[in-house]
C-alpha cells in the first residue's frame, strides 16, 4: 500500500469552477488506480488530499480525470494536477491549462518534455491521438487570396474554447471598447456646433484619455525634429533606411543643383536617410459616405544632424507617372503650411503601412500562422510547444475579434480609412509579397537597413538588446534536448512543424528566405528566436504606442479627403483643414487606436523577463 498526495489547481478567473463533479485516475508504469473521492473544483483554489492505493503504481505517467454532469454541464478551468507518491523526493506535474467539458475522459501525460524518438511508447500513442484530434479542431482557412493562412473560424464562437480569452479578460476588453464608444460619442455631440476651420479646433475631441506622450505630440507635432523621430523610435520604426544610392524615383527639376550637392554630400558621408511609401502607389482610394478619400505614395530624404538629430530635407509626395513626370518637391524653405501638409502626407501614409503591413501583417497574421501551426503539429509533450504556448496565446482570439470588426466588409478601415473599401486588403496582399526572413530579424533588418550603431535609434538598440535576451533563452532551452544537429534533423515532429508554416500558413514562401526543414540548432535556435520575438517584443513596439502617436489626429491623419497638392502657392489653411479627416473619422481614429493599445489586465511586462530588464 501507498500514500499519494494529490494536488488540483483550478484557473483564477471567473467561472473557473465548477459545480460539476471530478473524478481522478493515477496511471503508472505498474498500474491504475481509480480514487476514491470526487472534486468539486473552486476558483483559484489549489485543493489539496491524500489517498492510499493499495498497489505500487510505479513511475506516473498520467493522470486520467472525467467531469460528470448529472443536471447541467458546468464547465471547468483546470491549471495543472501534481501528484507525490510514496517515497518520491518530487511531485510529479501533469499540466492542463484547458476547459474541461462534457463527460469524456481527459488524459494528462506527466508534464516532462520529449522529443517524439525518446519518448516511452505509451506517450507516443498518446502524442499521435492527440495531434489526431487537434488536427480537427485547429483547421486552415484563407481569409483573402495572396495573404497567410488563418484559423477555420468566423467568429468567435467558432473558436475552440481552449483559444479564446478568459472570461475576465473579454469582460475587461469589451467594457474598454464600450468606455471608448461612449467617449467618442460625446466627442462627437460637443463638437456638432462648431464645424472645424483652425487645427487648434482638433483639441475639441482631444481630452478624456491622453497620455504624456500624447500630449507632447500635442505641443511638438509641427516641428521638423519630432517628425524625424517618429520614422526612427515612433509607431513605425521599420521602414527608415539608410540611403546607399539618390533614389531613381527622386526627380530633380531644374534649378535645385543646390539640393542635388547636398543630397550627395549628405550620401557620401553616410548621413543621408530615406523612408520610401512606394508601397501605396497605385492603390485604390476609398470612398465614405459619398466622399472620395485620397492616397499617396511619398518619398522624404532626411539627414543624420551631428547631434544626431534626423531632420527631413525634401519630400516627394508622389512617384512620377505620365501625367506628372516632374512631381512637385517639398522643401523646409517652402511656405509654412505647404511644408507642413507634405508632412501630413507623409505621416498619413505611415499610418495606413504601418497598420497594415508592419502591424496587423508582421505581426498578427504571422503570429497566427505561428499559433496554429503549433496546435496542429507539436504535441504538448514537445519541448518547443512548451516553449512558445506562451506566446501565441490569445492569437486567435484577438485576431478573428479583428477581422470583422476592423478590416472586413463595414469594419473601421471601410467606416474611416483612405485605405478601406479593398485598398487595404490590395496593400497587405503587396507587402506579403515582400515579406522575407530576414526583415523579422532584427540583426539581419537593421544591418540591410543601414540603422546598426546610430545612438539615436532608439527602437534598434531595444530589439537588439531584447532579440539577444531571447535568443540566449532559447538556446539555453533547445541545447537541454536537441544534443547535435542530427538530433534536429532527426525529429520528424519538429520538421512537420517547420513545413506547416512556411508552406501552407505562409503560402509557399521558402522562396523569401522562410526554412522548409531545420538542419542544425543554430538554424532552430534563431527561427525560434523569430517567433518569440515577433509574438511579444515586435508586437509590442508597433502596437502600445498608437495612441501615444495617433491621437493628435494631425499628426497621422488616418485618411486625406483632398488630392495631393500639385504646386506650393495656393495652398491655405482650407486647403490644410479639407485634406484632414471629417470629425468623425477622427473620433474613431482616436478610438480605435486607443483601443488597440490598451494594456490588458492580465499583461506580463517585458521588463521582467530577464533581471537585465528593458524599456520594450
């Protein structure tokens, strides 16, 4: 006989428990035993009893639970079940972090981390049923032709319970979306009596929630300087780059050998930058409520002041074409507010590629793709499931919430964006194009970019300090069970696992630098790498800070209701007033960005990750 001391931990958030009753099995090497009592799990309880078994189970290997419903099923939120038997140093985990619902049975392996050919038999059955009936659950879909593969979902009620947020956190995410809509709305109602001829009538909707960087964006958004800072540390730090060449679609007219001497100059002495928004060229505007909106494709030169201080010299706002081979160049000595309206074609083009491309395609539908793969290709057993579950959590869930409430047919792109109604599925479907391997990691990305070693550039000195942090992690766990190459190349989970992603999630993209098969564990260790960095560091620096840049509406109009100007002269502040989005297209900027940025409750900051500890 034995005494075995059995713990059961139930999930702390509402309706974790259950009034359901638990019934336990403990399955070891020598035998199985059914206990004697039943649980009735209590949130955020660890409830904790002992029980003799009359026979020597031997080494646990799993333990077996079904939930019984005699009037109504109640479901449960189990955390994890550890168990001490007799004369064991250690309590062995059987970790379950799932509902449990119905009557079926429930089978937990112990916990321990294996690689399919070092497992016992048993716990290979065990991996194979269960990628059997993951495989059923977690299914590809394509959302639109051309763009990576999404979960088999409509809604959220097509989730999988196990991939939606906890009750706790959808009751906190939806209460902050419905505080949004009431704040825009009674924005929206103050402002009706006075339609807007000044930019100081935009602080009519700016109070309620700011933040201090806000505000400073408030007071400084004119200025030269901020506008150089933001394509170097703002919302979008990803698509400045150092100039190695004049860009061949920079046309200098005749009469500007001065700025063509300091072009050159500035390139010879490695200070000349460019953020090219070539990627919006050609795509198709939108129209809302009968008004036509307008795009661009700018192109701004800037260059590395000593005090390092990045400051724009010329700005193109469209490429050339037939009708306008000579487009108009922008200048600092132009007139005031000319200068200051290809500012704001500038930001309003970063607005809608770093939304689109940069935020939602970077990093949401890669992470989806990442999350999905990994519940339908690697057992729980596996030692890389364990180690990027943390990290795709809630995937899904927040990005089926995003697909019909922002960039579907009526969601908010269609409602308030120039690049709604079909523009902005066009422009994600170019950037996946060019989305490679190398632009999610961040030593590659900076070193092609040219932005390696610049003490200003804030943004690269964090992801590089945090990529290392988590490649140094990764390897420290990987080398525990990958002993040589042979070993990676040897475990057919992990290969599958590789393939799913780059070609079915990504559609066929080993072509743009994306492994089809790990050959070594340095070549697993920076994949791996990639996918943490991406789910958490990189989602973090293009998404907490879009309210922090994009509430001074001014500052990144989210659509432009005039065409880009094609002289200096005429334009005036009617002219700068009817390019900027209506009231309420600003109302739901200010929302939908506040919202995206919202720091949930449940959040682990970045900062405790290591005791080094960052600002990410």
């Amino acid at each position: 006989m034995g005494r075995y001391r059995i713990r059961v931990a139930t999930g702390a958030w509402l309706f974790s428990g259950s009034v359901n009753p638990v019934q336990l099995w403990l399955v070891g090497e020598r035998g199985e035993a059914e206990l004697e009592l039943q649980l009735r799990p209590v949130r955020g309880q660890v409830e904790e009893f002992e029980q003799n078994i009359p026979q020597d189970l031997g080494p646990l290997q799993f333990v077996k639970l079904r939930k019984h419903r005699p009037l109504m099923d109640d479901a449960w939120f189990c955390d994890r079940i550890t168990v001490q038997g007799p004369g064991a140093l250690e309590e062995a985990a059987f970790p379950c972090y799932r509902w449990v619902q119905g009557e079926g049975l429930l089978t937990l392996p112990e916990g321990t981390a294996h690689l399919a050919g070092n497992s016992l038999d048993v716990f290979q059955k065990h991996r194979e049923q269960e990628l059997e009936e993951r495989q059923q659950i977690y299914r590809w879909a394509t959302w639109k032709e051309g763009l990576p593969m999404t979960i088999a979902a409509d809604g959220i009620d097509d989730l999988h319970p196990n991939m939606r947020f906890h009750e706790q956190k959808r009751l906190d995410f939806e209460w902050s979306a419905i505080a949004g809509i009431m704040e825009i709305a009674l924005k929206y109602v103050y402002t009706l009596p006075s339609p807007w001829k000044r930019l100081e009538d935009f602080d009519q909707i700016f109070w309620g929630q700011k933040t201090a960087l806000a505000e400073k964006v408030h007071q400084r958004w004119q200025e030269d300087e901020l506008f150089g800072y933001q394509l170097l540390n703002g919302a979008n730090p990803m698509l400045l780059r150092r100039s190695t060449s004049l860009p061949s679609r920079l046309v200098l007219p005749s009469g500007m050998e001065e700025l063509q001497a300091q072009l050159e100059k500035e390139l010879q002495n490695g200070s000349l930058f460019e953020a090219d928004f070539i990627l919006l060229d050609g795509i198709q505007a939108n129209v809302i409520q009968g008004e036509k909106q307008y795009l661009a494709a700018p192109l701004v030169m800037l260059k590395m002041e000593p005090s390092e201080k990045l400051l724009p010299i010329v700005i193109q706002i469209q490429p050339p074409s037939p009708s306008c081979p000579i487009p108009p160049l922008f200048l600092p000595s132009d007139p005031p507010l000319a200068w200051l309206l290809a500012k704001m074609w500038v930001r309003s083009s970063d607005f809608h590629v770093h939304e689109l491309q940069y935020h939602l395609l970077n990093t949401h539908l890669l992470a989806e793709v990442i999350a999905v793969a990994t519940m339908r290709c690697l057992p729980g057993l596996h030692p890389v499931f364990k180690l990027l579950i943390p990290h795709t959590r809630y995937t899904m869930d927040i990005n089926t919430r995003a697909r019909p409430g922002l960039v579907s047919d009526g969601g908010l792109f269609d409602k308030a964006w120039s690049t709604g109604g079909g523009g902005h599925v066009q422009l994600i479907r170019r950037a996946t194009t060019q989305l490679t391997y190398r632009s999610l990691c961040p030593p590659d990305d900076l070193a092609d970019r040219g932005l390696m070693g610049i003490p200003s550039a804030l943004y690269a000195h964090d992801a590089l300090r945090l990529w290392d942090i988590i490649a140094r992690y990764v390897e420290g766990i990987i080398h525990l069970f990958y002993h040589g190459d042979d070993v990676v190349r040897g475990d057919p989970e992990l290969q599958v696992w590789c393939r799913e992603i780059t070609e079915v999630g990504l559609c066929q993209a080993q072509d743009r630098g994306f492994p089809v098969s790990f050959q070594s564990r340095a070549q697993l260790c920076h994949f791996l790498t990639m996918c943490i960095f991406t789910c958490s560091a990189q989602h973090a620096a293009v998404n907490t800070g879009q309210f922090d840049w994009y509430a001074w509406v001014p500052n990144a109009p989210s659509s432009m209701r005039m065409p880009p100007p094609t002289t200096k002269e005429d334009i005036t502040m009617d002219t700068v007033m009817g390019s900027l989005p209506n009231v309420w297209q600003s109302c739901l900027q200010m929302f939908a960005t506040w919202l995206l940025s919202q720091p949930q409750q449940d959040m682990v900051r970045g900062d405790l990750w290591n005791s080094e500890g960052t600002d990410g």
